[in-house]
C-alpha cells in the first residue's frame, strides 16, 4: 500500500534524508526508532505534503498513485493520516466543526455522500466512546488549551473519525501518563483492521508494549539502517543507540 524508494528530502541545501526504503503492507505495523535528530518527524511530514523540505530524490507510492505529487489535503483524502509531534491549535474551530468539515470532505473525495447532522453525530459518539475522549473535549476549540495528553488523545480521536488507510503517528506516547497511553495504544489497537496499516515513530518500548509492531526500524542520519521484528525495539530499550551510531558512523 505504501512503498517508498530511494527518498531523499533536504532543507536549505541540508539533506535529512537520505535513500529511505520502507515497504507497508495492509495489516501491518511498523515502528520507527532512531537518535533526535535523525529524520523521523521529517520521513512523516514528507510523506504527509509538507512544502518545508525539497524532495530531491526517490518516489513515495499510495496504492500505486505517486503520493509526493499530490497536494497534502488529497493525500488525506487518499487515506494518509498524521498525527503531528506537535498538534497545532485552532482557537475559534471547535472539534465537533472541524471533524464534520474533515469527514465529509474525505467522503466527498471518495464519492460518498456527506453524512447528515444525525448521522455524523453518532459516528462521533461511537468513536469517542472508542477511544475514551471526554464530551467536553469536542466542544472545545481544536486543541485550544488542551493539555499534552489531550491533544495526544484527540489526534486517535481525529484518526478514528477519518478511518485512514495508514496512519503515521509521530511520537504520540510522549508526554502521556500511564493512563493517557494505554487509552491512545487501545485507540490505535481497536482501529487496526487487514486493510488499514499503522507507523509509528517512537522513543520507548513502553508504547511498544501495549502496541505490537511487525516490523521495527531504526533511522540514523536519514537512513534507515536497521530493520527487525519487535525484538529490536526491546534491544534498543536495553542498549541505547550508542551502538547503532558506531556501527553506521559516517
Ligand atoms: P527526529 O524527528 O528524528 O528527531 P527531525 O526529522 O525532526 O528528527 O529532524 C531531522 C533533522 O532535520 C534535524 O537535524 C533538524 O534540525 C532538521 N530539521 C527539521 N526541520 C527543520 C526545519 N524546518 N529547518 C531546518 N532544519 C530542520
Ligand atoms: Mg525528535
Ligand atoms: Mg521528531
């Protein structure tokens, strides 16, 4: 569903990264590690239609379509999710507001009539129940005044009201205390189908608990330079990235 190739972005003439191949199938999770710094966020808003960073090499496939030349707003329409490291506030837009306009935008792009008032709010209260969001949250402006982990918990919120195809999740762990985690990690669980596949870039095992993945890779120097099963997220846990960074010095 998503096959990237050779991907190269730089910003002013500064390459982050650096020839990414990553294959995502169908069903499938993949984390992705690696040292601050190393391009993580930058692969995630590539991917997603950011015009920051040039691409200057590669090719990025949704379903066979070229995903890096269609506008960020199509690659939602498409079913490419991302949810930021940093949620950014829209005071004056509720939630309830931006999610109708959101949903229905993607339903008009897929040629799905737009829901109707009733119909739209029972998808809500269906997808709030299932990811454990407070009635009050939805009211409120989008991420206006919402603490770390609320804006954590509304972008599962977002992604369960959107249903995408694949969903990058760019640290959406940091900053939760056990409960927030294990509600964004049941979220991300309970929306995981055959058809739908999840990235999810990461620093802890911890998250990796409650969220098994399939595939485990590690970024160094917008590369990435180690690719495993779930059992390399727990070496890393133990060993840090001092050893990653010698082995692939450069
Ligand atoms: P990670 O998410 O793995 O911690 P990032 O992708 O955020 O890393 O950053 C990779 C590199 O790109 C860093 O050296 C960072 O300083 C640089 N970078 C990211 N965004 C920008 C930007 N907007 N302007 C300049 N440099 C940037
Ligand atoms: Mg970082
Ligand atoms: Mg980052």
């Amino acid at each position: 569903m998503l096959e990237i190739q050779n991907l190269h972005a730089k910003i002013d003439n500064k390459e982050i990264l650096r020839g990414i191949n990553l294959t995502v199938k169908p069903g499938e999770i993949h984390a992705i590690m690696g040292p601050n710094g190393s391009g993580k966020s930058t692969l995630a808003s590539v991917l997603a239609g950011s015009e920051v960073f040039e691409v200057s090499d590669g090719s990025a496939a949704f379903y066979g379509k070229d995903l890096l030349d269609m506008a960020p707003e199509d690659r939602a329409r498409e079913g490419l999710f991302y949810s930021f490291q940093y949620p950014v506030e829209i005071p004056g837009v509720s939630m309830v507001n931006f999610m109708r306009t959101s949903v229905n935008e993607h339903r008009k792009y897929n040629n799905l009539k737009p829901y109707t008032a009733s119909e739209f709010l029972k998808l809500m209260r269906e997808k709030k129940k299932l990811v454990e969001i407070d009635s009050n949250l939805t009211n409120r402006s989008v991420n206006e005044g919402f603490s770390g982990g609320e804006k954590k918990k509304n972008e599962i919120f977002q992604m369960a009201m959107l249903q995408p195809k694949v969903a990058i999740l760019d640290e959406t762990d940091s900053g939760l205390d056990i409960d927030a985690l294990r509600i964004v990690a049941n979220g991300v669980n309970k929306l995981k189908s055959k058809d739908t596949a999840t990235i999810i870039i990461t620093h802890y095992q911890r998250l990796l608990d409650y969220i098994v993945p399939d595939h485990v890779h590690v970024l160094h120097n917008g590369r990435i330079v180690k690719s495993a099963g779930k059992e390399l997220a727990l070496e890393l846990e133990e060993k840090g990235y001092e050893w990653i960074k010698k082995e692939f010095e450069d």
